[in-house]
C-alpha cells in the first residue's frame, strides 16, 4: 500500500510538471508578437465609462513629501472604429475633496455637450467604410507626462514588448490563472521615439496570462545597479474586468529617485484607473444593433 501511494504522488509530480512545463525563449516569437497585438483594441474604452485618479508626489528640499491629486469621470466618445476622438474627462475631486456643486453641474453640462457633438459626428461618418476595428481581449494604456521643462516623457507597452530582448521565462500561478514571467532588457538597437528614451537605462521583468495572451504587469529598474532606489522606475499593472476584458489598473512612474532617468523631473506620477461600467451613445447602440 505504501509503494502504491508513492507511485500516485510521483505520477502526480510528474504530470504537473509537464503540464506547466515552461517554454523557452525562442519557442515564445509568436506569442509575443501576439501579445502586443491584444492590447491594441483602443476601440474597447469607447464601450466604458470609469473613474482616473491621477496622483502627484513631490518631496520638498526639507523632506517633506507633498501629494497632489485630481479624480475624474472618463467617457470617451463613440469614434464609429476610427481613432480621432479624445476622452471626455469630468473632474470631480482634488486632493480627494468633492469639486463644488455648482462647478461640478457645469463641467457636466460641457461634457454632455462634447460627447453629443461626437456623437452626431460619428453619425454623419457612419456611411464612410471606418478602418478595421482590432479584435483582441484589451488595451494598454500609454502614460503619457508632461514636465514643463523642456522634455516629456511616454511609457508604452506596446514599445516595451516590441523593443525588448527576453530572458529567463518562469510560469507562476497566481488566482488560478497560468503567468508567463519574462525578464526583459531594451535591444541595442531598439527604436524609440524621444520621449521613450528613459526605458534604454531600464531593465525589468513582464508578465503574461497564458490565457489571454495579454500583459497583465510590466515592472522597470535601472540598469546600473547601484541606482536602484526603494521604489521601481515605472510599475504598469492590467485588470480583468467582468466582461473579460483587460484594461488598465495602474500605471507609477516614479522620477523623483532617478535623476539619471529624468533629469530635474523630481515627482512621482501614479495613474489609477476603477469603476469600469460599461456606457453606449446614442451611434454604437444603433451600430449594435445593426450587427445584431
């Protein structure tokens, strides 16, 4: 009888083994290729409306760290599949203070206003073939910061993914679900646009749902050793909302350690994306019900 059990526990060993066997490098082109390609489907923000906190954090020459923040309500208007709409956000705190009534009422009334008037402009297209709509189970989201100073800064993940040599593959689970944690480093001859730059002094590791193919967390480190601080250069985190889709939960870039990365830049930026709730103008209820 004990012989049996540790034939079965052995069997067991093995078969999970070859079950999460992890694949190397070479063996994952396509699926980082089609990684990328998943969080292209820009066209899904169109379909929610959510909450964006974006947060501010500046450490004063005395030491003391001031945080500043601003709360909105994003709707982005209905494009009919083209990609010339910009979000329509309603600022609603600062600081985590509610915005005055009567501001908040007239921000509404100018939001309703801009969003009618897509609206009516994606009507007025409608008849004109619109490119090819993306599929694909998400979206990343490019943060995007202005400095002020002379110099911006982007961070997309479809130029980490595209630009990047990878290493090291590990399979984890984490909630039941199979990732793909791969390190990655910037190729010699990646090709940046200017305000990407920062990332060629970033290394770091990704991570991928097996499931969806999507990226679901990207985190970034100097590559010189020596510079790395208490926090990450930049941390970029996905979420699965209840339709299945993976959107945008978090984006950090934090400059205030990193001059080296950033030059005078010395704040922290945090971006917080919740409350996704699915929202349809007037032009894609009538779009989806033509498909239907």
């Amino acid at each position: 009888m004990p012989q049996l059990t540790i034939c079965l526990l052995v069997w067991l060993f093995l078969s999970l083994s070859a079950r999460i066997q992890t694949p190397q490098v070479d063996q994952l082109q396509d699926t980082l290729h089609q990684v990328t390609e998943n969080g292209q489907a820009a066209h899904l923000l169109t379909n929610y409306t959510y909450t964006l906190k974006i947060i501010k954090r500046k450490t004063e020459k005395n030491g003391v760290t001031r945080v500043e923040s601003e709360t909105f309500e994003a709707y982005a208007p209905s494009t009919m599949g083209r990609r010339t709409t910009k979000f329509v956000l309603i600022k609603t705190k600062e600081n985590d203070q509610p915005v005055e009534a009567k501001k908040l009422e007239k921000e509404r009334l100018k939001a309703g206003e801009k969003l009618l008037k897509a609206d009516t402009e994606a009507q007025k297209n409608s008849a004109i073939p619109a490119p090819p709509v993306k599929p694909g189970p998400g979206v990343y989201f490019t943060a995007k910061i202005n400095a002020f100073i002379g110099a911006d800064y982007h961070l997309r993940m479809t130029t980490l993914l595209s630009q990047s040599e990878f290493s090291e593959p590990q399979t984890l689970f984490l909630n039941g679900r199979e990732i793909l944690v791969l390190k990655y480093c910037l190729k010699p001859q990646a090709q940046l646009d200017k305000e990407e730059q920062f990332l060629r002094q970033t290394t770091g590791t990704i991570s991928i749902d097996r499931k969806s193919l999507i990226l679901v967390e990207a985190e970034g480190w100097p590559v010189n050793a020596s510079l790395r601080g208490d926090k990450p250069v930049f941390r970029y985190q996905q979420t699965q909302i209840k339709d299945g889709f993976w959107l945008p939960r978090q984006v950090e870039i934090n400059c205030s350690g990193y001059p080296s990365l950033f030059g005078k830049l010395r704040q922290d930026f945090a971006f917080e994306f919740s409350e996704y709730n699915r929202f349809q103008t007037e032009a894609q209820e009538k779009a989806d019900a033509s498909s239907r």
